[in-house]
C-alpha cells in the first residue's frame, strides 16, 4: 500500500476484492476493486480545469516553479463516516482505507477542491493547482521567490489536511 499506517484489521462480510496487476517492469501493482462502491457512490461532479483556460492564466509570465505533491490524493484522510465503506479483503484477513486511494471515484474532485480551497487567496493570481501540481507563474523575477515562500509556508501550515511536497522545479525564466 501507499505508507504507512493506512490500514486497520477489521472483521466484516461485505467488501471489495483485492487483485494484483503487472507493472512494465514485471512487478505487481495491488489493486482494489470498488467497482461496486462506485455503482452506488454520488458522484462529485467537480471541474477539473480545461488545459486551454489554463494556458490562457499563464499568458505573459516569463518565470515558472512548479511544486508537485507527494502520492497526491493518497495524502487526503477518507472522512470518518466513509471508511468502513473502504473495507477489502486479502488472504490474511479485511482491512479498511484510511487514505485515499486510487479506484474511489470521488478521490480525484474530493483532492482538487481541497487545493483550491488551501490555496483560493491566490488562484489565478500566480497560481495554478491541477490535481496534485502546483505551478507559480510570474511576470518578474523579483516576486519570484516571495510567492515561493508564500506557497510552501501554506503547504507546510495547513491543518485541515498537512502536505507532503515531493520536490520543487524551478522552471527559470522563458
């Protein structure tokens, strides 16, 4: 799985199937099936941004940083009331999601509308968040590294959900 302490044993009847799935270099992938999860889930019909508007955002700015997320959404906590719905079973017993996790259909809107609301004072402004990507665009390289400050304290401060940023690119000038 993806970390540390995502799962808990559980002892219940109903839950998804565990598969394994070949990866290129001939390692195994674990996956869960939700499939029947998902049949019954809402739908979060949350927008994600169009590529086009988002190149429209970043007309005129010469330097660029982009920040990217560790594990994306499997850093965001399935809601309490939600986990028991995660649960799956294997040969050594059940076990619960704690994490969210690829395959939940609600997993790519539930952690995009967390970034937006962690980083809405700056959308648009210098900032642009597709899923777990953050990119800083600016017109001059003097607010260049204040902005960088700026997101990284966010990154670093929030409560609601702490984040774990996997590496900082500096895009220089263009």
């Amino acid at each position: 799985m993806h970390g540390k302490c995502t799962l808990c044993d559980l002892k219940v009847m109903r839950c998804a199937i565990v598969c394994f799935v070949k990866k290129k270099d001939g390692s195994l992938r674990m996956c869960i099936d939700y499939r029947q999860l998902n049949k019954v889930t809402i739908k979060n019909k949350y927008p994600l941004p169009r590529i086009v508007d988002l190149f429209d955002k970043i007309q005129g700015a010469s330097y660029f940083c982009r920040i990217d997320l560790r594990s994306g959404y499997h850093q965001l906590r399935v809601n309490e009331n939600n986990i028991l719905k995660t649960t799956f079973r294997t040969r050594y017993g059940h076990y619960e999601i704690l994490l969210m996790t690829f395959g939940l259909t609600n997993a790519p809107a539930s952690f995009m509308d967390l970034m937006n609301r962690v980083f809405r004072q700056y959308l648009d402004i210098f900032v642009i968040v597709f899923i777990n990507d953050i990119l800083i665009y600016l017109r001059s390289e003097d607010d260049h590294i204040n902005h960088l400050r700026i997101l990284l304290k966010i990154i670093v401060t929030t409560r609601e959900h702490p984040l774990v940023v996997t590496g900082v690119l500096d895009l220089e000038e263009v």
